[in-house]
C-alpha cells in the first residue's frame, strides 16, 4: 500500500506502532518496522538519555529498515532532562521523531537541523492546525477512543479524521479505534494517510509485556475502559481494575477539589510497569484503548500486520468495489 | 450501490432518514424516498393517530417509492395509544417501520402479520442481539456521535460498527456522526450494510424546520454539541445554546439530586417545535449530532444524496483502488 505516510516514512505498509509507556521498548519497535510497519521506541521509558542511545543501538541491531522515537513533552515532567534525550535520538542516527503533549516548537530546529521528520500526536483539529504551522512533517490524530491521552474534547475519530482531513495539507495518521484492516479502510476513506495502533500492538508475540496483560486484553469488551482523571483536565482512557474503580470513588467523592495527590499512589507511571511487566493487573491504572474489545488473539507482529494489510485489500476489492459493481 | 440494506428495504442507496420529532414530516420523508434513500415519517410528531393516518397518505402522495414510520417507545410517554398509532402505520399501508427506545418485542406480532419489516435502533451491541433474537429485521446501530439518545455506554461507531458486525447476522445501518461519502465508505468498511443520518438530513432545503436552524448547523463546528440529563441516565446529544448551558448548571448545582422536574421547562418536546418551526434557537435544547461540524451547505436532499453516492464511488474506486495499485 502507498500512502503520502509510506512516502514520508519510507516504510511498506501505513502503520505505526503508537509510543507507550514500559511498552515500547526495542523489541516490539524492530518487530513492528521488519513487519513493514514504523516501530516507535518510547524514550521516557528509559530511565537516562544514555539509556536511551543504548536502546537505539540495540533496536538498530534488530532491524535495518526505519523506526522512530516517541517523546512526550509534559509541564509535570519538570526534571526531565529534554535536550539530552533528543541529542541521543539525534546522535543515534534517528530519522523520525513522533512528539506528544506539548507544543513541540522550541525543539524543532535542532530536530529538522538533523533531518529528521517530526509527526506530532494531537487531539483536536486545533492543535493539528498549529503542528502544521509549526513546521511538523506529519500529524497523529487522536480520537475520544485512544487509550491514553484523548484530551478533553471527546470527539471520536468518525468525526475528528474527516474534520482534520479538511483542515490540514500535511499527511495524517488515525489514532484510537484502530485495530484491523476494517479501520485501516475506515481511516483512509475518512481521509487519513493511515493508522496509529497503541493498545493492539500489546497484544502481540514481541510486546515485552506480562503474558496477564495480554490476556486481560483478550478478555476485556469494549465497556471495559474508563476515563479517570477528568477532573484535572489531564484524562487518561485506562482499563477498569480495582485501582481505576478507586480512582473514580476519589473523585466522586472530592469533587471538584480533587487534586493529583489524592490518587498519585493509583496512577503513577512506576505502577504501569507492576502492571506491565510483572502483570499485578490491579496494582494502578493503565491505558487501554476500547479497542480492547475488538482483540480477541496474540499473535505475532508480522502475522497481525500481515492480516491487517490482507483483510484491508479484501475489503477494498471485493466488499467495496462489490457493492459498486452489483449497483 | 447494492447492500443487505437496498435489497431489504428495496431502495436504491444505503441511506436512510433518521426519524425526528418535529422534523419527520412527509415532505422531507417523500424527499429521501424520492432521491433512492429510505424517507421515514416520524409517528410521534403527529398529535393523534388520525394525524399520522393523513401524514402517511400525504407522503404517499409526494412519492412511489418505499418510505418508513419511526415509533419511539418510551416509558414516560405513558399516555401514548401506541397500539393505535401502529394500527394507522398497518392501515396506510406502510411497510417498513423503525423502533426506538423500548424492547418492540409486544408489537412485532402485528407488524409482521402486516408484511412490515422492522429495523429497531440500538446503542449498544448487547440491545442489537436482542432485537435480531427477538426477531428483528436490521438494526440501527447508533455511536457516541450521534444527535439525541447515544445511550450511556458512550461507544463511537469506530468501535461499535466492527463489533457489531462480529456479533449480528441481520443486516445493520451506522447511525451517528454520518455526513458524506466518506463516512458511508467508511460504516461499508466497518461492516455495516448502510447509513443513517439524522443532523445531516436537517441542513437540507426540503427540511420543514426554520431556516435560522440550518444556518445554526452550517456554523456549528464539532465542540458545539453537549451531553444533558446523564445523571438522569437518559442522555440527550444537543446543540449547545442557552437553554442548554442552564440545564447543565442545573445538573451541576443539584449533582445527583437533579429530576427531570429540574430542567422540563428547558428540554420538553413541546419548545423542540418551538426551536425547529420558529427559529427561536435558545428556546429549548435540541438534538443534534456532532456531525455538525462537517456541515457546510445546505443542498437539497436529492444534490445532497447524489454528493455522497458520488462521493463514495470515487473514494472506493480512485482513492482506495489507488492506494492498493499504487503499492
């Protein structure tokens, strides 16, 4: 398949692996770009920005074709030391750069300096619109589906795809909801140039995750996620386990005067990697898109982005152009 | 266009009208019909059975070509003769109706002795295998997106379209956030077998509702929609205005205590009339669908219907072929 996406990425099919958190590690990065896909190696997973280098030179030894490195820019990351991990994706040879949470600007020079290619992940019309100005390659659009960050909008991606599609020139990639070559289709006939997949890329072979994540994936339908943290206007789209549920009581319960203090010790980042990587399912919140409920295996990378691009190109030749053709 | 959904109901495109209190006239039903979509006439809006009665025999009037009866069924609605209204739909001859709200399981005896298929509207997968167990011959599968009653599961179509399709045998339509070629192409890839479009069909020259509420509609862009009366689980996706903004700080002040008696002078049918006929736009909320912001004109039905067949060909057989030839 060739999109304005596989054009900018040089990559085979129009497929990025989302940036996650404890997840996005190496080995699911260099599965997803040897599928043919874009691996995403989250950079904040790693404790140093000399972590980080090493994790490049390790993703590089895993696969020859492209791959890119998450950033996500917080104000609450106040400690992190920005300028030092993107020298490392800069000094590592990195070609592509998928920013998340704040306006990237100030960090656009040095990146573009490198030739690098920045795709910034967005939530509403708004915010694409001002990457694009900005001088950002690409944009990842959001949707109300997207586990993680769905912003405060809540506009799902049947509407927000076909809104960025009449805003923005600068190519676009769906994000939330997407977890086969249904959505694929969907996404491209809404006008994206292809797909973000975060929550289904857990459920595979390669995902460095605890098998119980998997399977509580599997399991999970899609009523099984939650919004939390609504109240601080910083909503996170989790799975529904007893930390989540405890959240929700605080916040209930505080109301408006509920602060990060009042649930820190349910949600910090440091659980998320109890719960992914030694699968104490319970033991904080983490994020799930309610594409959960349309999981319903593990199979390897390749063998999921192989069935994505073949059910794609069935969809489109025999069910699409069939309903044409039977006019 | 060929689907489950034109053989079933024997039209020509797989679009259907939503029913609408106020909007639902024979006018705009007879427009539908007339441009190859499925019109339906909103039972409810006419005061009495005997209303109906003259309102199916006008539409018949205005077209040859099937249209449909819309019956909501509600429990508030307690001094309703539903079993009269449904015996003016079996007399006029009628023979396609669309349920909504309750189970339509006590009148599905009657209306199939009289050769009527039955398309019944769900917002959740769980109601959508009710209604094709319980007989049922499609069904209206309604998302997060989508004006007036999305239900409290708060599922977009993005997700609740393929799990839809994975569940049911009967043939269904996407209702919500349904505006042009591009969502039709993308319900088809979902799985669906057509589309419903309430908002959309409003911003049209047929639409017998005051032209300040097509303007109303042009202008809105995608945030303008609000969710009222959740606390009172009975959801209601409206334009924001001031009626709007005043029950939602009912609901705020009086937080779970809130009654319908709170707000009923803000959201009753009766100031819908008032809104839609009148123009009068704060009078009341109404419903509208974020699919709003992807209004831009106001064609007539029959420019608009062919706009989006048009459009659906070229995105299946340029777009979508070209990605695939491209590769």
């Amino acid at each position: 398949m060739k999109t304005r996406i596989t054009e900018l990425f040089g990559i085979e099919h129009p497929i990025v692996q989302g940036g996650m958190h404890y997840v996005g590690y190496a080995e699911l990065a260099a599965a997803v770009s040897n599928a043919g896909g874009l691996g995403i190696v989250t950079a904040l997973t790693q404790p140093t920005p000399e972590d980080l280098a090493r994790e490049i030179t390790r993703c590089r030894d895993m696969t020859d074709r492209p791959f890119g490195v998450n950033i996500t820019i917080l104000p609450t990351f106040r400690d992190v030391p920005y300028g030092e991990y993107l020298q490392a994706i800069i000094d590592g040879g990195v070609k592509i750069v998928e920013t998340a949470g704040r306006n990237p600007e100030p960090h656009l020079p040095a990146l573009q300096a490198a030739g690098i290619k920045v795709i910034h992940k967005c939530t509403s019309v708004r915010h694409a619109l001002k990457a694009e100005r900005i001088g950002c390659d690409a944009a990842s659009v959001d949707g109300f589906e997207c586990g993680g960050h769905p912003g405060e909008d809540d506009i799902p991606n049947m509407i927000l795809l076909p809104r960025a599609a009449e805003e923005l020139t600068i190519p676009f990639i769906a994000s939330g909801g997407m977890a086969d070559g249904r959505s694929l289709v969907a996404a491209l006939a809404l006008g994206a140039d292809g797909i973000n997949m975060g929550t289904r890329f857990i459920a595979t072979k390669e995902a460095p995750v605890h098998d119980k994540v998997k399977q509580a994936l599997v399991d999970a339908d899609e009523l099984q996620t939650r919004l939390i943290m609504r109240p601080l206007r910083n909503t996170e789209r989790v799975l529904s386990n007893a930390a989540t549920e405890r959240v929700l009581e605080i916040e209930q319960e505080k109301g408006d005067d509920v602060t990060i203090d009042d649930i820190r010790h349910l949600v910090t980042g440091e659980l998320g990697r109890q719960v992914l990587h030694e699968g104490d399912l319970d033991a904080g919140a983490w994020s799930c898109g309610m594409v959960a409920g349309l999981i319903h295996d593990v199979p390897s990378v390749k063998e999921l982005v192989d069935r994505i691009m073949a059910e794609a190109e069935a969809i489109i030749t025999e069910r699409l152009t069939g309903v044409l053709a039977e006019a």
